[in-house]
C-alpha cells in the first residue's frame, strides 16, 4: 500500500495522490471516504483510500472542512476528478477516533480489512455540494 501526502495540507496531499494513481483503472476502483466521526460532515476531516486490483494508495488525513476551505475544495475537487475519470464505487467509513490515528500505522492488511467491515456505499455528491443537510 502507498501512503501518500501531509496531514493537514489539502493541495499537497491531492497533488499525491493524483501522482500515486497514474496508471488504476478507475471503471473499475472504488473510492473510500475515511472519517472519524459519523453526522459531523460540516467539520469532517478525511483520507481516502482508492484500491483496484493491486493498487492500492491512502491518503493521510487533509481532506474536508476540518482543514478550512482550502480542505473543503481539495475534497470536492478530489471527488470530481474521481467522477471524471470513471469510478463510480464510492464508499465512507467511519473508523472510532480512537482507531483513527492508528489507522496509519497499520499495516495494509490490517488497513484493507478495516475497511471492508466499516465501509459503508456513499453518494458522492455528499462531498461536493454545498447546502446539503449532512454539509450544513
């Protein structure tokens, strides 16, 4: 698994994890939204993780209105460049604050199951509109 980006610097992270998934098949991939606390959209921070076949990359944690607006539109502008390029599986885990930190440390078996048993289907759409009721 790569790892990629700088806890709490949304440009940075996202030009990473642009560079990390040169080369997945993104028809087939799915996206996963890792958060640490379930309603708490409008002061979300998030990582996210894109598996297919064996790539498999995580973002550290720079995503989301947590990091201001820059994060607020480096989450939006990461969820439709995803759009764009073909994927259509998109998820969001909630993993315990207590977990949450310690999720980086794991190893990429650990991280892999993880996210299997939390995650749950998303729209997408949850992370790029503004007004929704989960983004107020």
């Amino acid at each position: 698994m790569n790892i990629v980006g700088l806890r709490g610097a949304p440009k940075e992270t996202l030009a990473e994890l642009k560079e990390a998934l040169k080369g997945v098949d993104f028809p087939v991939a799915t996206a996963t939204y890792i958060t640490d606390w379930q309603d708490q959209r409008a002061q979300a921070r998030y990582a996210i993780y894109v598996h297919e076949g064996k790539h498999r990359v995580l973002s550290l944690d720079a995503f989301g209105p947590r990091f201001g607006s820059e994060g607020d539109d480096a989450l939006r502008d990461l969820t439709l460049w995803l759009l764009e390029r073909g994927i259509s599986s998109f998820k969001e885990a909630v993993v315990a604050p207590s977990e949450y930190a310690a999720l980086f440390e794991q190893s990429s078996e650990e991280i892999s199951r993880l996210l299997a048993a939390t995650a749950n289907p998303t729209d997408p759409m949850l992370y790029v509109k503004r007004g929704f009721t989960s983004r107020m």
